[in-house]
C-alpha cells in the first residue's frame, strides 16, 4: 500500500529475505555483524548508550514505525542506523558463541540451524542486544524485518 511505502517489510520468511539480498548482490549479516551495529565501536549496550531507556517511552511503541521514524532510538555513531530493537526485530545468521572471526562470517546456506532473529519489536521487548533467537528459515512472522550486509575488504 502506498502509506506504508517508508516502513519494514515483514511476514517474510529468513530465505525470502535473504534472496532478496543477494539480488542487490548482498546477504543477510549474521548475528555478530549486528550486535556490532547495534554496540557500535564503544561496547555500548543499547544502540542509544548505556541508558536502559532511550529519551523516548518504548511502552508507546505498540505498532509498527516508519523505518527512519523515532531518532532517539537510533545508534548514535556518525551516521544513525534506526529500530534495531524497537520496531520490528531482524533476520539474521545465527552465529555460535566462541567461534573465531573468520568462521563466523559465515554465508547463508538454506540451513535451519543458522537462522534466527535478533532485536525488540512492537510487539516483543529486547531484554539485552545480545539476545538471538533460533527460528525456522520457513516461518514468517508480523514483526520480524530483515536489513542486508555486504561484505567488506579486509
């Protein structure tokens, strides 16, 4: 619909999306790609800082936003990346604890085990950035989105 032309693409399933990503020659990041967006260089542990609440009431946030919607929930690195844990929660790889760097930059490759979301939604609180949940790479859902990774030169 043309009024929700500026908000997140959900009731996608992990393959879908990440499908689409390739097509744009990308991928879907993996888990650890975003926390480090979320956390920024500074080990922060919200994407605002360290305050658990943002300037903002997140228990207002009971529908989906507009993706560049609500900037004090936004990272505040020079260029601000919005929603990563408070409007829909996103696909990602799953990556296993402990695993070195090159490992965990692993691509998707259709298997259920590495697909997983991270991140709050509307309709879900995020209790820590940390927090990655497995799901199916079949099962669409109302509140989870996807944003896509590129890889970058060493």
């Amino acid at each position: 619909a043309p009024t929700k032309q500026n908000f997140p693409v959900v009731w996608v399933t992990a393959k879908q999306a990440n499908t689409y990503c390739e097509w744009l020659g990308r991928r879907l990041p993996t888990s650890v790609e975003w926390e480090r967006a979320v956390r920024g260089t500074q080990g922060r542990l919200w994407p605002w800082g360290d305050d658990l609440e943002p300037k903002v009431d997140l228990d207002l946030l009971t529908v989906m936003q507009p993706v560049d919607s609500v900037p004090e929930t936004a990272t505040i690195d020079q260029e601000p990346i919005y929603h990563l844990v408070d409007n829909v929660s996103e696909w990602v790889i799953r990556v296993p604890p402990g695993c070195q760097k090159e490992k965990c930059q692993r691509t998707w490759d259709d298997q259920d085990d590495l697909a997983a979301f991270a991140g709050g939604a509307y309709d879900r609180f995020v209790e820590r950035v940390t927090a990655i949940t497995a799901a199916s790479i079949a099962s669409p859902d109302s509140s989870i989105g996807f944003r896509c990774a590129t890889n970058t030169p060493p």
